[in-house]
C-alpha cells in the first residue's frame, strides 16, 4: 500500500458511492488520517472546489507521469432532476396556502 503526504496529488481507484466523484477523478490531499485515510480535495479545472472527501488508503493511487487527464461533466445524470425537485420543495415551503410534498428522488 502507498503511504501518501500532505499535498500529494491522487487518483481515485473507484467511483465513491453516494458522490459526483468517479474513478479516475484526480484530487490533493489536505489531511492525513495516520495512513488510514485521506481528507481529499476534489478540483474541477478551472480550480473550483468540488468536494472535499475522506477517502480510504486503499482506493486512491499516486499521480504519474504516464497518467493522461481525461475531461467530463462534474454533474450527476439526475442533476436537472435534482434541481427540479429542490425548487418546487422550496416553493412548496414557501407557500403556506398550498403546501405540497416532494416527491422521492429517482
């Protein structure tokens, strides 16, 4: 296993559950939890912050050389959806005269 420092850049080796963040998704590491885990900060290219992740030893690898950047949406598919969503549950809160119940998310 690769023992990481503060400030190394990394690979994610899989998709994290419940995240926008995927395998191959390139990170820094901002916290070192004794070589167990990595407090990860996630960029997008223009250097926007997208998330900023506690990640297990074994599912990131060290950036190489050899490696090649590989560009996509940061977004999940269901992002309009959840969007959608978000807003008419804000309205609904917002109008007392006709409070309504969103619905679950696909």
């Amino acid at each position: 296993m690769n023992t990481f420092k503060l400030y190394d850049r990394v690979v994610l080796t899989k998709d994290l559950s419940g995240s926008v963040l995927k395998n191959g998704d390139v990170g820094t590491i901002v916290e070192v939890y004794d070589d167990v885990a990595y407090e990860i900060e996630f960029f997008a290219l223009d250097g926007t912050t997208l998330a900023v992740k506690t990640v297990a030893a074994n599912l990131i690898k060290p950036v190489t050389g050899n490696m090649v950047m590989h560009i996509r949406d940061w977004y999940p598919d269901n992002f309009h959806n959840v969007f959608k969503y978000a807003t008419r549950a804000f309205r609904s809160a917002t109008d007392k005269a006709s409070p309504k119940v969103c619905p679950p998310l696909p």
